[in-house]
C-alpha cells in the first residue's frame, strides 16, 4: 500500500488554486536540506526550491525562496528591500510566523500574511521541487503556477553556484 499523503495547509492552497502537482515523499534527515532531498528524489540541487523565513530590522517576516544549491546574500536582499538589514529567523520564530515546522516551511498556506520573495531565474526553471508544508514531502510542480499563486516579488540574492 502506498504511504498516506499529508493534507497540509499548503495542499489545501494548491487545491484551492487548481495547482497541478505531484507529490514525493522522502526520507527526511535533520540538517540534510535541499541536498538530501534531490538526492533522494534523483534531481538536480538547484531544482529544489527552498522557502526561507527572514525579518527584517524591524521584525517583520518575510518569505524567501532561493535554489537549493545557493543562499541567499542577506546584503543584497536588504539592499534590494529598502531596509538596512534582513535575517533568517531563529527556527522557533519561523515555526510560529510560518505555521510550518522549520523543515517542513511551504511558502503556500503560510500562517501569517508575509511578503514573498523569489529569486528571479526560479521563474525559468522547467519544473522546481518546493515543500508540500511537511518534513520529508516535496511537490513537483511548474514554476508558472508558483507565480500565479504566491505572485512573489522577483529578486536578484543569489550567492554561490
């Protein structure tokens, strides 16, 4: 039998939208991140999106999503912003702004309104691999319906290659 897929908030979002997906459970690893899902998905790194929550200097969340093989330049974002500084958030923070445990963060049916950010060659991806709201569940899906959902603001914060 195969194994239960988790209805989360961010299913319910992709649902409520129309969203294609295709939903990939894995075994998920503590501080493995976006290395140990495509490696356990069989996809490239930088396919994998990761939803980062950051604030900024005046504590207000926000989402971010970046390649799984990049970071994001907290420099850069804040300077793009307009506020003197950005951070990720301490994981138990994220975990209340988010809804979602640190690991498990969607960027749909996030508990709190936030701006959402996106690095800006997401977009051009043929396919990304995004958290379904749960550790160890990623959804497949086109990136044209991630814009038409979340409608984030595209951003240049990329560090690394």
């Amino acid at each position: 039998m195969a194994p239960k897929l988790p209805v989360t908030m961010a299913i319910r979002t992709l649902r409520q939208h129309d969203v294609p997906y295709v939903p990939h459970l894995y075994d998920w690893e503590p501080h493995g991140g976006t290395a140990a899902s495509s490696r356990a998905l069989g996809v490239d790194e930088h396919l994998v999106i990761k939803t980062l929550i950051f604030e900024d200097d005046r504590k207000q969340p926000l989402c971010i999503l970046m390649h799984g093989d990049r970071e994001v330049s907290a420099k850069n974002l804040a300077r793009q912003l307009g506020v003197k500084t950005v951070a990720p958030c301490a994981p138990a923070v994220a975990d209340k702004h988010s809804g979602y445990q640190v690991g498990g963060t969607s960027p749909f049916g996030l508990k709190r309104a936030m701006p959402v950010y996106m690095e800006r060659s997401i977009a051009e991806l043929p396919r990304l691999y995004i958290n379904g709201g749960a550790r160890g569940f990623l959804v497949e899906l086109a990136p044209a319906d991630l814009v038409r959902v979340l409608q984030p603001t595209p951003v240049d914060a990329a560090t690394g290659a």
